[in-house]
C-alpha cells in the first residue's frame, strides 16, 4: 500500500451525502483504503470533512447496504472496507455545480490528465504502487464473463491506483472525475467480453513501461492504450443505435436531480444515482 496519508476535504454544498460517499469510494478506489482496512472514526471524518455524524452515518449506511463497508460496535469495532468492487449506485454522474460532460469530452479531457499522471508515475511508483496495478490487472483476468460493469470498475482500478502514485493529488482528482462519468457512458461502448483480454494486455504494457521508468517507453504505452478506448468511441459514434430514440438515450444517460436520489434514499434505496 502507498504510504502516504490520504486527506479528506471539507464539504460546503447541499449534497453533502453524496459528496461524503464520493470521497469515501474514490479512496478505496485509489486504493488509500483496500479491503480488510478500516477507514478513519466517524468523528474523524465528520471534523475533517466539515459535515455531521449522522451524514457520515448516512453514507455509512449506504455503503454498508452496497456491500462496500461493514460497521460494527465497540471498543474492536469501526467501518471496514469488504469490497473494492463500487456498484454503479453509489457512483456521482457529475461533480457538484457541473454539467454532464458529452463522451467525446471526457475521452478528450481524460488523454493529457493521465499521460501526465502516468509519466510522475514513472518516477515516483514504489513498489507497493506496482503491487496495486498488478492487483487490478489480476480481478480483471480472473473473470473476463464478469458483467460489463465489474470489468469497467477493475479497469478503471488499474489507473486509480496509477493516479495515486503519481502523488499529485490535484491530478488524480481530475483523473476521478473523469472516470466517475466515464464509467457510465462507457456502458454503451465496453459491452463485450472479448474486449478484456485487450484491455488486460494494454495493462500490462502500460505497467511494464511504468516499472521501466523511462518517459519515452511510457508515453508510447500510454498512447496505444489511450488510444484503443479513443477508436472504440469513434466506432460507436459511427455506428446507428439500435431501439432507442432520443428519450431513450435522455433517460439511460441523463443527470438524476438530487431531490429524486434523496427521495429514494428516504424509501430506504441507497442510490447516488437512478436510471
């Protein structure tokens, strides 16, 4: 594991659930918090993130129900992280006071943000770092007929944990942000299993490239494997949708209001997001 601490951030807007379990699910996803660990008290992380125990509680809750983290009682207990596996439910679709980005903006916005994370990569992985991206590349091969959403989690893992040891923590946000919308929208494009050995491969290149430590090595992974995802949106933008008219592509990806997710948590479903 990384060894550098990982900071929360105060919370100032009217999601603040939201905010709380996008905080809490891009640090296990960065791997700051793997399964077995326990995240930090629910004290801790009401001062540090500047909201109230029960809306910690309440995202605890939420992830619990997900299967994301387990709470228990007494001097021995806490919120441990049990899976690494986010289900789509608690994914944010967009960052607080911004637009849902088109899929051609996110591929375009994601190129730069990861080449540079990719090259302080390269120089500053340890190898606990290496551990993580091997980590990732092993749930990924291990079941290739997984649903198409847990193949996305496990590629998107390989590069949270490429993100977090690059050590820019600036960078590796923008990097989530703009794989928390991508793993929705790329529903419509990774929908076949053929492709994860592909993507497996890319992988592995890439993290060969990275343990080499040489700029001009990862820059030309880092281009193919970019690339590949790049030409599979340009296919499918060429390509005609099959059953579905314009309301059906406003409801598979358009935002859900807040007072509509709030709604559903209240009717006891923890949901970020509700297609």
């Amino acid at each position: 594991m990384n060894d550098t601490p990982w900071r929360f951030y105060p919370i100032s807007n009217p999601r603040a659930f939201e905010e709380v379990v996008d905080q809490i699910t891009f640090a296990i996803r960065s791997g700051a918090f793997r399964p077995g660990q326990r995240l930090p008290l629910v004290e801790e992380l009401s001062e540090t993130m500047g909201v109230s125990r029960p809306t910690i509680g309440e995202a605890i809750r939420a992830l619990s129900q997900a299967g994301v983290l387990v709470s228990q009682r007494g001097a021995s207990g806490g919120v441990t992280v049990v899976s690494d596996n986010i289900p789509d439910t608690m994914i944010m679709r967009q960052p607080s006071g911004w637009r849902e980005a088109a899929l051609s903006e996110l591929i375009e916005a994601r190129r730069p943000i990861e080449m540079k994370l990719a090259l302080l990569a390269g120089e500053r992985a340890t190898e606990a770092d290496f551990a993580a991206m091997r980590y990732a590349i092993e749930q990924l091969s291990a079941d290739p007929k997984a649903d198409r959403l847990r193949r996305i989690n496990y590629d998107h893992l390989f590069h949270y944990a490429m993100g977090r040891a690059a050590q820019s923590e600036l960078l590796a946000y923008y990097q989530h942000q703009v794989l928390e919308q991508l793993y929705f929208s790329l529903r419509e494009v990774v929908d076949d299993e053929k492709h994860v050995q592909g993507i497996v491969d890319l992988h592995e290149e890439t993290l060969t490239a990275l343990e080499s430590r040489s700029p001009s090595r990862i820059e030309a992974a880092m281009d193919r494997h970019l690339r590949w995802m790049e030409d599979k949106v340009a296919d499918s933008r060429r390509k005609p949708r099959k059953n579905a008219g314009s309301g059906d592509r406003r409801r598979a990806l358009g935002p859900t209001s807040a007072r509509a997710r709030i709604g559903a948590r209240r009717r006891g479903v923890p949901r970020l997001d509700a297609n």
